[in-house]
C-alpha cells in the first residue's frame, strides 16, 4: 500500500466493491447500415430501419446526407458533400439529428455554404447556435397586416409595384434581363435603414456570385448582409436546401424584432435541382418532368415570410425570388406556380431591354398585391397616373408603327409617354432617395422632359437630383413621415424641373 493511499485512509478494498456494486451505464444503441447504390448526388441505403425522414446520416468518409425517401428495406439520401470515399459496401450511421445552419450576428459580412460554413477563407463563423433549415411557417394569429414599405430606390419599382416589408414579392424574366441587378439594387438601398440582407445564390457560376460580393461590398452594405452560396459545383443536395438556410438564418432576426430582406437567386435552379434528385431517386415525373411535390417544396419554403407580431418577436421577412422564364413564357410549370404563392411579380421584359429600358420593368404585368396598402402617401400621390399613362402610350406607340395620320393631341400623348418613359430609366447600382425619385416622376408627368434627347433626359435628372437633395428637405421629411403630398410640393418640384431644363438650354445655347 502506497504512503499516499494510508494518510488519506483509503479503503482500496472498498473502492473496489463499490465500483463493482454501482449500476451499469444504460447500453446506446447504434444502428449501421451500408451503401447498396451510388448515383451523382443521391446513394441507396440498407439496414437502417429506424430511420427518420429528413434525418441526417454520417457517411464512413465523414460525408454527411439527408434521409429523403422511405421505402421498405432501403432509403433514398441526397448527399450534402462529395461523393468522393462513397462507394457500394460502406457504412452509414445515424446521427438523430436533422439538418441545421448557423444562425446569429457573426453570419453578418460573410460568404457561406448552406450548413454555415464559412466559405470566403477569413476563418471559422462566430455562431455558436444552430437551427434546423426546417421550420414550420408562422401561423396566421402569429402576423400581422403589411404596413410599412420597404424602398428599392428604383422609381419603376417604388412609384408602380410597391413592395412593403414582409412581402413575397416574385421577380421574374428572361436571362440577361436584369433581375440580379434589381434585386442587388435594393440591397444597395438598405444602406441608410437597419434592413439585415441575406442574398441567396443558388446554381450560380461562381463569377457571378464574386460581382455580386463585388457590388455589396462597394455600396457599403457588406457588413449588414449575409451571402449564402450554393454553386453549381456544389452537390445538388446543398441547393436544396440553400433557401431553407437562408429562411432560418432571416427568422433568428426576424426573431429578435429585426426586418430581413431574403433575395432567393434563383428558384428556377433549385426546382432543377430538386428535379435531379427526385428522377435519381426514381419518383415519378408530373408535368415537365417535375415531381408532383414541388408546389409545396416552394409553398413551404416562401409561406415563412411576412410581417409579426410582437408576440414573436415583431420583425418581418420580406422575399425576393428570383425565377427565369424562357421566351417570355409566363406559363410554365414553375412561374406559374410561384405567381400563384407570391405576393405579385416585377416582370423584366427583354422586348424593353432591345430597347434600351433599364431597369426593364414592365408594367403591364408586373403587381403588387399587398405593397400599395403599405406605399407612402407621396408616392400613392405621384404614381396615380403614371401606369394609365404607360399603358395608353404603349397602346398608341403601337397603332403609331402602321404609319397612321395622327393628330395633334394624340402626337402630344406619344411624346408625353416618351418621355415618362425615359425618366423611369435607372442606371445600374445607383438606387436613388424618395424626394429624388418623386422629384423625377412629377417633372416628367409635368411635361419637362418632352422634346428632350436621351441624354439631355440623363442631363436634367441628374440636376434634378442634386437640387432636390439641396432645397427640398423638408418635403423629403414630410415624405418620411408619411404625410399627404401637398399641391405646393408638386409646384416646388415642377419648378426645380423647369430650372433644370433651363440650364440645359443655357449650356446648350453656350455650345452650338
């Protein structure tokens, strides 16, 4: 017997039977199954019978998989890793754990993967806590009315199809049309509210997600925005769940009172990839070859938007999806689908882009359903007659191709449409303030811009711009505190617009 043993009086004897008497530690049971099939992305799993839908596996490689299809004897998982070190015969355990992501304020400023991970080479992600990407959305009692607007600072966008905090507001068009740029545009305008910004790029190249960080980070708003990338290099199964990610990381805002914007870029990806997946799995295909579920998977994931209640938390989720269309074809399977969930559409028509119309909106389809209950009085004011005026110039700009004789009033209404029309042109990453845009739209509508070349257009409303920023503040905080638009303030902005067209015509007559 050791010295130390005899002065603490230790018992060794009874050390021993105690250990012996004590109860034995319950037994854990762990059940392992084995690889039976490997296809791109997706792998045929045995002998896990207890396993849970949605439940997340672990993989011998240390590749991980969401448990997507239950059928006796064998279940259908979608790879979250590389398929690499997958191979028939392997072992599979579970883990008991569905699939989660980061949340929390250290995601802000980063660029990161669907499960949270970091993925810009600036170190580990300060966020201790995690939340399942599935969440089951707000009950109705849980919201509230949308009431309050958020502001893309794009006057087609702000003056026509309003969207209020809270809103789904779909963004859809043909490819090179500009949605990316008008979703990034109002994350831009974001800089000078406490907006959070979540950007979702989902099947993205890799070039276009770095202009996008490019463009963020430029315009200031990279330290109150999280970009959650899913590549098309990435497995197919982490652009699944890339906008489920981005939903959970909005609602732990949302959660402790912030508003979050979400542009999801873009869903027509994430349909084709949760198409691949479910034909590797052998579902049966529907109508163009999408499996039947694919309303819901879109419903589920875009019904967790809206405006709270303090109960919860009273923040808002405000939604920007993006899906692409194909020869302007609004009737296809998936844009159908997510018209019908959204809360309107900004539509971008590429027969405005051949014509040099930037940002491409096209009013005559695009609407926003709930967004004008929450447009301020100002704009409401402003905007009353710009999409009749639109709608009539279009009307006679086509009937005017056939070469017919117009009179006077009707060449008068052509011209005026013109040039609204020129004034809703916006140049790329220059989001403009309310008292701007209001400035521009009751110029134009006053007739100003009638008679102007394009760029004499751009010329005025660049003067505009910095005279209503100079003279007009105290109209531009009777437009923030959402006061009624005043007959005087339309006169004291029609005057601005009157200035500027003379300093043109001074400058003009100065440089024959």
């Amino acid at each position: 017997m050791s010295t130390d043993t005899r002065k603490s009086g230790a018992d060794p004897q009874g050390l021993l039977q105690a250990l012996l008497n004590a109860p034995s530690p319950a037994p854990r049971l762990s059940e392992i199954g084995q690889v039976a099939e490997v296809a791109d992305g997706i792998v045929i799993v045995t002998g896990l019978e207890s396993a849970l839908s949605d439940e997340l596996l672990r993989f011998e490689s240390g590749a991980q998989g969401i448990v997507l299809d239950l059928e006796p004897g064998r279940l259908g998982i979608v790879l979250l890793d590389s398929s690499d070190g997958v191979a028939v015969g392997t072992s599979v355990v579970r883990t008991h754990a569905v699939v989660s992501t980061a949340v929390g304020p250290g995601l802000l400023g980063r660029v990161v993967t669907a499960l949270g991970n970091q993925q810009d080479g600036q170190g580990a992600i300060a966020a201790k806590v995690r939340r399942p990407v599935e969440a089951e959305a707000p009950k109705i009692l849980d919201r509230e009315a949308i009431s309050r607007p958020l502001a893309t600072g794009i006057k087609v966008v702000d003056a026509a199809v309003p969207v209020g905090l809270g809103q789904r507001q779909l963004v859809i068009g043909d490819r090179q049309t500009g949605k990316t740029s008008l979703a990034v545009d109002a994350i831009l305008n974001q800089k000078n509210t406490d907006v959070i910004c979540i950007y979702c790029a989902i099947g993205q190249r890799g070039d276009a997600v770095a202009k996008v960080i490019g463009a963020i980070t430029q315009g200031g708003m990279m330290d109150r925005t999280i970009i959650l990338s899913a590549g098309d290099e990435d497995p197919a199964g982490l652009a699944y769940i890339a906008p489920y990610s981005a939903l959970t990381m909005a609602e732990h805002f949302a959660g402790h009172g912030r508003d979050v914007l979400v542009v999801l870029d873009d869903l027509t990806h994430h349909a084709r990839s949760y198409r691949e997946l479910s034909l590797l799995l052998r579902r049966p295909p529907g109508r163009e070859a999408f499996p039947g579920d694919i309303f819901y998977i879109h419903a589920r994931l875009l019904e967790r938007a809206g405006q709270f209640t303090e109960a919860v938390g009273g923040g808002s989720i405000t939604v920007l999806p993006v899906v692409e269309t194909q020869a302007e074809n609004l009737s296809a399977y998936i844009p159908t689908n997510l018209i019908s969930i959204t809360d309107g559409q900004i539509y971008l028509s590429p027969r405005l882009v051949r014509k040099n119309q930037f940002p491409a909106v096209d009013l005559g389809v695009s609407v926003s359903r709930v967004g004008g209950k929450a447009q301020s009085k100002a704009f409401r004011s402003v905007a009353g007659n710009l999409r009749v005026t639109l709608s009539q110039f279009e009307e006679l700009e086509d009937f005017a191709r056939f070469g017919t004789r117009l009179d006077d009033a009707t060449r008068a209404r052509l011209t005026r449409g013109a040039a609204v029309r020129a004034s809703l042109r916006q140049a790329e990453r220059d989001p403009l303030s309310a008292i701007e845009q209001l400035t521009v739209l009751v110029t134009a509508m006053d007739g100003q811009f009638d008679h102007l070349s394009e760029a004499d257009t751009v010329k005025v409303m660049s003067e505009l711009r910095t005279a209503a920023t100079q003279e007009l503040d105290d109209i531009a905080k009777a437009i923030a505190e959402n006061e009624p638009f005043e007959e005087d303030a339309r006169a004291r902005m029609a005057a601005l617009g009157q200035q500027a067209r003379a300093k043109l015509e001074v400058r003009d007559g100065a440089n024959p």
